[in-house]
C-alpha cells in the first residue's frame, strides 16, 4: 500500500508549496486508517524537503515515479522513498531510499546494530543499510510482480543530518553496506549520482503500480536456498510422532482457504521436537511457494533458528521469515497461506512496547493467515502475561470461524530422552505428584553443588567438547552492567566463595546461547527458553526456598527489574488467593523450564542452603 504517490515533478511542487507534510499526513490517515503522532508529521516535513532538493538535479527525469511511505505487504514496516524509472538500457528499476534524521550513532557488536537517539535516550536499533536491503529482500523474495517485470531493486540510506558517519560506516558493517550504501549530510552529489546509475528516464509512476499490486508469493530462488540449508542439517532432522504432526500440519495448510480456515493445536513438553517441526514446515511451505512465516513471541529462539538454519549468525534474507508476534495487529486477513507459531504458551493478549495494541495476538494471527499451527507446553508459561492455553487458542479460532485440530508430541528427545527426569523435575518442585520421587532408574546427570565457582568451572570444562554448556539463573539479580559504561559491574556476586559473573551481555543479544564466550556469562529464562544445550546449569536463587520439605515460592526476592511478574502486587491486594496461585505458577514453571535445557545433565546451585540439601536428597539413586 503506497500512502503518497506522484511524479518527480509533482513532489517536488509540493515541497516548494510547503504542503507536503499535510498531505502526506492525509493521505496516511485515508490510507492506514489512523493518524500518527507529530515527530513523524515533522519528519515527513524536513526529510522529504531534502529529497526534493537532490531531486532537482536535471539528470533525474522530472517523469519519475516517486512513492512516500509504502507499507510492505505482511509486515509493519514502511519504506520511506521509493524512486522508479528505467535504466539507460530501458531495465525497470526502483531506488528504495530509508530516510534518517540522525545526528549520531554509535557502533555496537551485534550484528547490523547500532545505538542511536530516541524514546528519551541512546537505545538499539537496526542499521540503516541492514534494514532498507532487508526491505527491498522482502520485495524481491515475495513481490511476484517484481520478479516477473524484473524490477532491479537498489536499496540506499540517506542520513541526511548526520556529519561525522565514523559508527555507521564501521568496517563490521561492511557486508551490509556493500549491499545497500550509506550517504551523509555531505554526500548529496553521490546520492543523485547512485540515483542516476539505475534511473535515466521515468515511467509516469507505472513501475509503482506494478508494485502496489504484486502477487504476494515466495520466490523459487527463496525456496531453493532455504531447501539446501535444511539439507542433511541434523539439528532438523524429524523421527517418530514429529514427522506425523509435520505430515498433518502441511495437509491443513495445502487445503486452508480462507472460507476454511484451519488451526492446530501441538502440545509437548520440554525437548519433544516442538522447534524441529516448526522449522521444517517452515521450510517446506515455502518451497511449496506458500507464504509462511515462523513466529515467537521471544527473539532467542528466532535468532539461534536462523543461524542454526544458515549456518551463520549474520542476518540474511531469511531473517525476513521470522518475526515476532505483535506484527500483525494491522495484518489484511488471510495475507498469509501459514504462520507457524513456535513457544505460543508465551504469547500476551496486546502489542507493543507498552503493552497497548492491538485486540489479541492470537485472534489476530488467526484471521492474518488461512492456517495457523500452535506448539505450546502450558507449563512453561513464565510470566504474567502469557496466556498461550489452549482453551485460550480454541476460543479465538472459533471467533475466528476456523476449524481446530489437536495433536501431541509425546517422544522425549532431551533430558537423555527420559520422561523419568520430567517427572522427577514435577515432583521436586512440587508442581504435581509423581512415581518418580529420585532419579533411581534414570539415566541423567543431576548433581547438586556447595560452591557457585564449582559449578561454573564444570560448565567451561564440558564447553570446551561442542560448545553446548551454559549456566542460567532465576532472575533475581538487577543487570546492572547492561547500562552503557558499567560493563566491568558485576550483576550475580556471592561475596563468600568470590564469585562475581554478568547476566549475559548485551553485546551477545539473542544469539547468546551461541556465542561461544558467553560460557562465562548467566543466561536467564527470556534467553534461554525454547533453546537447549548439553548441559545446563542452574543458580536457583531466593524466590524459591525449601523449608520443612516444602517448596516456598517468594515472588518479592526477584529482581525488581524483572516485568514476569508485574502485576503481582496489584492483584495480591485484590485477591490474595488469586495472585499467589499465579506467582508460584510462574516460578516454579521458571526453574521447570531451566532445569530442562540440558540434553545430558542438569547442575544446580542453591543460594539457600536448606534447598540445596533438599535438591541433594532428591536427587539421590536407590541402590539395588
């Protein structure tokens, strides 16, 4: 959808008429069916002043077609400047241009990261060129029209108030500048020159019409590179019930319509191959040339999906397939042939940063796509908000008027494969009662440590073997050394055996789980879940004790910048009963859940002495 539309020329006239921010403004309000707050209506307005003022070059045809604001179909993102024309050999050809009123920007280590000023402070976001080459990758890997008119896509990012460009032109950012060029305040002339390499005459704005209107359909180039990443990736590989869920999940989404729509529901517990499934329907949909997306709530799981997948921990074009659950809030219905929902027990009613839009994640997925498949465990809902249920799925597909299928995976594929520790794991927490009281006949590492330091020197010495031992914590430690400038802060310290450890840097991000130094680090449930490693270390902090046998949830120990259990004071003056119940849910599903990461062993760290003795006992083997 193209909010503004016209010729050079005619944009340019309203520039000079000092008009082209109202009716940009308008026509957004027509367009998206809703307004926008006064910093965008001023950037429209100073933004586009400058891009009129490059466009008077006499060598840019005045017969162009110039798009403002087009909103890419299955997505909420917009692309600022569009330029189309054909080239001296008459190729179609369209200059996608982010615009950006930065005046600084620091670099980071994250890949295609940078730092930069808004909401009040330095805060992260992705860089210019990463973003507008992932906009123009989404046109060429799901815009059929583009493809079939052959549209050479050029993407570029103009900076238009920025001076010094030292952070966003960093060599770590080479390969993503290579592909989509950065220009500065100063960098007017080679901005028009870029422009005039790929448009030497207009089109009177057909090119965006063909734009506009493109069929919304995977590329097979897409479809086959995808195919040879997953090719004999034994991270992927699929046995026992998985392969009759996946053979299932792609007879619904082949035959959904969206007069007959479908839902499935996929329960499993920890370690039955929820992932497995989802990335290779992932996969297999797409090279079906169906238009699919692979969605969780959490980024974690995105990001080491998509490395494990590519083989690379750089982001690609198929970054472009995994997204987050609060994108389709404004979604056209039935956009998209599948979404394939992985760690849905973790999805909120609302969207946004603050929680404030949107109607329900889960109802909007449903009428955004003709099949939506739903893998959940309901005991590793860790936060307040999580409402992936499903009683809570069937509701909004019957809102919805689709149909609802149920499976389960049952297979134990972690844990060594035993269902026995799972039990186990229930009965120590005290979530259910179970035959497996001790781990006699279980065939897992569980041992129990005195001293944190121990602990973590076992984690780094079985590292060292594939990189797949990680130590996590309960969160209650503030992360004191994510704020800028206080990174030698230790965040998690026991003064008593010297132990001083960071939550996982923010430089790591997503893929900390990954990155192989980050062994020294302790993760927390927000990255780890849905994730797992060889070996799993687990400091089971304050907010939850043993005492006389019994498990005692302290929901107040918790680190006060922990938002899993914002709301919990508010409903324990309203009902006492109530807030309980749902505070010991989301704690001991917390330690539930990271004390099942571990594929060959689990060690546990307890602040509370009385607990770990208690941990200890239960971990006890029957001999005989």
């Amino acid at each position: 959808m193209i909010v503004y539309q016209s010729t050079s020329a005619g944009f340019r006239e309203d520039v000079r008429l000092n008009r082209i921010d109202t009716m940009v403004h308008a026509a957004f309000q027509r367009r998206l069916g809703h307004s926008t707050g006064p910093s965008e209506i001023e950037s429209w307005k100073h933004s586009l002043m400058y891009m009129s003022n490059l466009l008077e070059d006499p060598e840019i045809p005045a017969d162009s077609g110039v798009a403002i604001e087009y909103k890419i179909p299955q997505t909420s993102n917009r692309i600022d400047f569009i330029l189309t024309g054909h080239g001296e050999a008459g190729q179609a050809a369209a200059v996608i241009v982010e615009l950006k009123q930065w005046q600084q920007a620091e670099a980071t280590d994250k890949d295609a990261v940078v730092r930069t000023a808004f909401r009040g402070g330095m805060q992260e976001t992705s860089h210019p060129s990463y973003q507008v080459w992932s906009y123009a990758a989404l046109l060429e890997d799901f815009n059929e029209a583009v493809r079939d008119s052959s549209i050479g896509l050029s993407p570029c990012a103009y900076l238009h108030n920025m001076t010094d460009g030292a952070a966003v032109l960093d060599p770590r950012y080479e390969a993503h500048l290579s592909r989509a060029p950065i220009f500065l305040r100063d960098d007017t002339q080679r901005l028009a020159d870029f422009i005039k390499r790929f448009i030497r005459r207009g089109d009177r704005g057909e090119l965006l019409y063909i734009i506009e209107h493109g069929r919304i359909r995977p590329s097979k180039n897409l479809a086959d590179q995808l195919g040879a990443m997953l090719a004999g990736n034994q991270a992927f590989l699929m046995i026992d019930d998985q392969k009759v869920v996946y053979e299932t999940a792609l007879d619904l989404a082949r035959r959904a319509t969206p007069q007959d729509k479908h839902v499935l529901i996929v329960e499993g517990g920890p370690g039955t191959g929820k992932s497995v499934v989802a990335i290779n329907l992932l996969v297999r949909l797409i090279e079906q040339q169906l238009n699919t997306r692979y969605v969780t709530r959490n980024a974690a799981p995105r990001a080491v999906y998509q490395a494990q997948l590519s083989g690379t921990m750089t982001k690609s074009r198929i970054s472009n397939l995994f997204t987050g659950s609060g994108t389709f809030v404004d979604c056209e219905p039935d956009l998209f042939d599948a979404l394939i929902v992985d760690e849905a027990h973790r999805l909120n009613v609302k969207s946004g940063l603050y929680g404030n839009q949107g109607e329900h994640q889960i109802l909007e997925m449903i009428r955004a796509a003709k099949c939506c498949v739903f893998f959940l465990d309901e005991d590793q809902r860790v936060t307040w908000r999580d409402i992936g249920t499903v009683l809570e799925i069937e509701d909004m597909a019957r809102r919805a008027g689709a149909r609802v299928h149920r499976l389960e995976l049952r297979s134990q594929f972690r844990c060594n494969g035993s269902d026995g520790y799972l039990a186990w794991l229930d009965h120590t927490l005290q979530i259910r009662d179970t035959a497996n009281p001790d781990l006699t006949g279980i065939d897992y590492d569980v041992q129990v440590f005195d001293d944190p330091n121990a602990m973590m020197d076992r984690i780094i010495a079985l590292n060292d073997y594939r990189n797949k031992a990680r130590v996590v914590a309960g969160y209650c430690w503030d992360w004191v050394s994510k704020k800028q400038g206080t990174a030698g802060d230790h965040d998690i310290v026991f003064e008593e055996f010297g132990f001083r450890r960071h939550w996982n840097l923010s430089t790591d991000g997503s893929l900390w789980v990954q990155v192989p130094s980050s062994v020294h680090e302790v993760g927390c449930i927000h990255t780890c879940q849905g994730l797992e490693v060889d070996h799993i270390g687990v400091i089971i902090g304050p907010d939850l004790v043993v005492r006389d046998g019994r498990v005692v949830v302290r929901p107040e120990m918790r680190s006060r910048q922990d938002q899993s259990i914002k709301g919990y004071k508010t409903l324990l003056r309203e009902d006492p009963r109530e807030a309980t119940e749902r505070a010991e849910r989301i704690v001991k599903n917390t330690y539930r859940t990271l004390m099942s990461r571990g594929q060959r062993g689990c060690f546990l760290y307890c602040t509370d002495g009385e607990t770990g003795e208690y941990f200890r006992r239960a971990a006890a083997r029957r001999e005989g």
